[in-house]
C-alpha cells in the first residue's frame, strides 16, 4: 500500500520536482536495488501501470521502478532532455511531436533486441513513418486505438442492415436510415477536434504512397500546380467528409463531443464519425450497448480497405540510461502475452503483441482482422506540421462547405511552414 501511495504522489507534484526527481532517483542504486524512473504520460493508466509495477517487482526484487505521470507529458519530457535527465523508461503518445524526438536521436535503438520480433509490423510501420532516427528502431507500439465508424449493433439488426464495404453502400445505407425516420450519424463540431476522426479516416486514402514525404520534398513550392497538394489531392477526399456529415442530427454544429456521445449511446443515432475512444463515455451513458466499428469504405473494392489506428502508448527507453540491462528487463515484462493483454483490456486498446488476445468486447473484435491481416495506417494529421491550424480549417471547412479555400489554405500554411524550417541547398 505505501508503494501505491508513493507512485501516486509521483502524479501530482509539480514540474520543478519532477525534473528533480527524474534527475536523481534512478542515478542512485542503494542495498543492490537499482531504481528506474519510469516516465508516463497517461492518467487514466496509472493504477494499470502501477499493478504491472507491483508484479514486476515481486519477480525481480533487484529493480524498484517509480512511475512518474503528469499531465503535460510533452513539455515535461523535453525539459528533461534539455537537463540531460531522460528517464530511464518512458511511455508517449506516437504523434508528430514523439516523431520530431525520436528523429534527434535521444532515444534508444531497439533494432536488434528480440522484443522488437514480437510486435505486429504494421505497428512499427506507423511509428516509423512518425519519425526515427536513421536507420533505427527509437520505440516499440505498445497498444492501439481505431479510428472509424462506430455503429450500433442493435439497429443494424433490427433495421435488417448489414455494415457497408463500399462507398455507395455507405451512402444507400444512410439514405435507408433517413428514410426510416433514424437519424445516420450522431456527429459534433462545438469543439474542433471532433472534425478530425472522420478527416483521416477518409484522407488516409488520399495520402498513401509517399503523400506527405513529397509534400516535404515539394515545401515552398506546395500548390495546385504541383506534384501534389491538398489542392490537388484531396478535393474528393473534402467532399465525402462533408456528405457524411450532412447525414448528422439538427443542430449538430453546434452539439458538443459529449451531446453526440450521450445522443449515441441512447440510440438517437445509428452510427458515430469517432474512433474506440468514443466508447468510453457512451458507455457511461448506456453500459449494455452493443457497439462496433467498421473502416471508411473509400476504396471501389472493399479488398482494399484500411483501419486507421493510432499507437496509443508507445514504450521506449534512454538512448544513454546507465540501467540498460534493468530497463530493458521491464520492458521486455511490459510486453509478455499476459501482462499486454490485462493492460489493452482494461483501456479498450488493441494489444500490439503478436499472438496477444482481444478482449472479448464486440468492438475490438470488429477490427481484429485488420490488425491480423496488416491492413492498418496512421493518423494522417501526425503528418501535418503543428504549426499549421488543421483542426480549425477542417471544422471551418464543414461549416462553410468551402473545401476550396480549405485546401488553399492548407497549401498556403504548408508554404509558410517550409519557408520557415527548410533551408535552400546550394548546387
């Protein structure tokens, strides 16, 4: 118990304490014990981590480890790297900024340990593309979410209504929904973010083969006249976002994340443009719903649909931490069978683990054969430089139905973003 307590305090001190003790814990190894300072960013994990911590310990009695959670991980960790006090193991969101990170190189390369063999390739593809050092492997996808229809089961089956593969599909399902007086989609844009689900889902088709490394490539030169370009590439992409959410209750521009939810959950509404994160405050609304997800049926063959999924919890370590071998022992715990199972269970995540089990909730089954099967694409807005505003010119985009000037816009920001971070070569 005084454990618990010690690990949970480590939660709510402040910045400047933070720092000091990241700086000094693990540097000092008393009676054989060697300390980790295991750095986390994910409040609602903190009690899963902190019982994967207890057991950890009770099989290796030589590593204490002392989980650190705060809120604004992503400040906080660059402050550490600029005091030269990485912890020792560290868990991150895989977005664009862990991308920029792991590119400088000040985390470790797991190329050649074995636990990297049992991690789903499909996972390591999506962090690669967020950013590595060259020729590295900086981090290993511990779970993942899913981003893409959710739908609910119950209506489907008393509609007689089976899920949609292609596109056309998706659309004559909507209008059979409208027609039987139920409204398709349960959708939200009080807050900007909520426009963001339904952009990648769609987009992420739009943007393969290479899309964002030449739009890198192209930088000040980004436009409709170039190679490529959101001018160019993604009008059709901006089109079927907006006829989806046309299919939406009234009032939905201005409805909030939780009306949708709560809307959803009472069955005001066949299906929601979110991702198995939604599911959280449906459920708290509604716990017997029966919910599932299916993936944008944008391909003319549904053979060749995706699921976009994000690396929820990735895990990685100092490049320079002087507790390699202790480090790497509870890394390697973190990603046995039965430990990944429990923790992906309890945040209704996928398991990275090949070979890991699902839970048996109806929704990660749906989108097991995905994973199974390889067919799974990162976020595309991680591509996006933070510096552009995204979420505000696709939230304004569906307001104004205006995908022209969005996309002007999106080009325009890009253009302003390279001449700012690109530095012209000499011939």
């Amino acid at each position: 118990m005084r454990k618990r307590i010690i690990r949970t305090a480590a939660a709510v001190i402040g910045l400047a304490g933070l720092v000091a003790v990241a700086g000094g814990c693990a540097a000092n190894p008393s009676n054989g014990v060697t300390t980790l300072d295991f750095f986390q960013f994910k409040g609602e994990a903190l009690e899963d981590f902190a019982e994967i911590i207890d057991a950890f310990e009770a099989e290796n009695p030589d590593i204490r480890v002392v989980q650190n959670q705060v809120a604004d991980s992503e400040t906080l960790i660059r402050t550490l790297l600029v005091k030269d006090r990485t912890p020792d193991v560290i868990t991150l969101n895989a977005n664009g900024n862990f991308g920029k990170l792991a590119e400088a190189g000040v985390f470790y390369d797991f190329s050649d340990e074995p636990v990297l063999d049992t991690i789903n390739p499909g996972v390591q593809e999506i962090l690669a593309q967020l950013g590595t050092a060259p020729g590295e492997v900086n981090s290993l996808g511990y779970v993942n979410n899913a981003n893409g229809i959710i739908y609910n089961r119950a209506i489907f089956q008393e509609q007689g209504l089976d899920v949609p593969e292609t596109w056309d599909e998706l659309i004559a399902l909507c209008e059979t929904l409208v027609e039987r007086g139920i409204t398709p989609f349960a959708t939200s844009l009080a807050e900007n973010w909520t426009a963001m689900p339904s952009w990648n889902g769609i987009g992420a088709y739009y943007s393969q083969d290479g899309f964002f490394d030449e739009m890198r490539a192209e930088g000040e030169d980004v436009g409709a006249d170039a190679q490529v370009s959101f001018e160019k590439d993604f009008p059709e992409a901006m089109a079927r976002q907006a006829e989806l959410f046309q299919y939406s209750q009234d009032g939905y521009r201005g409805a909030s994340y939780d009306d949708s939810t709560s809307l959803f959950a009472q069955g005001g509404a066949a299906m929601m443009l979110q991702g198995i994160w939604a599911l959280s405050p449906v459920k708290a609304v509604n716990p017997d719903i029966e919910a599932a997800i299916f993936p944008y049926p944008v391909p003319e063959d549904p053979a060749d649909r995706m699921l976009v999924s994000g690396v929820d919890v990735t895990v990685t370590m100092a490049r320079d931490t002087p507790h390699r071998e202790e480090a790497l022992r509870f890394i390697e715990y973190l990603f046995r069978p039965d430990v990944i199972e429990r923790f992906a269970a309890s945040q209704t995540m996928v398991p990275s683990v090949i070979g890991a089990e699902l839970s048996d909730d109806p929704a990660l089954q749906s989108i097991a054969p995905y994973f199974d099967e390889g067919k799974i694409t990162g976020f595309i807005d991680h591509q996006v430089p933070t510096a552009i505003p995204l979420t505000g010119i696709v939230q304004q985009f569906l307001y104004d139905d205006d995908a022209s000037g969005a996309l002007r816009t999106l080009d325009n920001e890009w253009r302003k973003v390279a001449a700012r971070t690109i530095t012209p070569t000499e011939d």
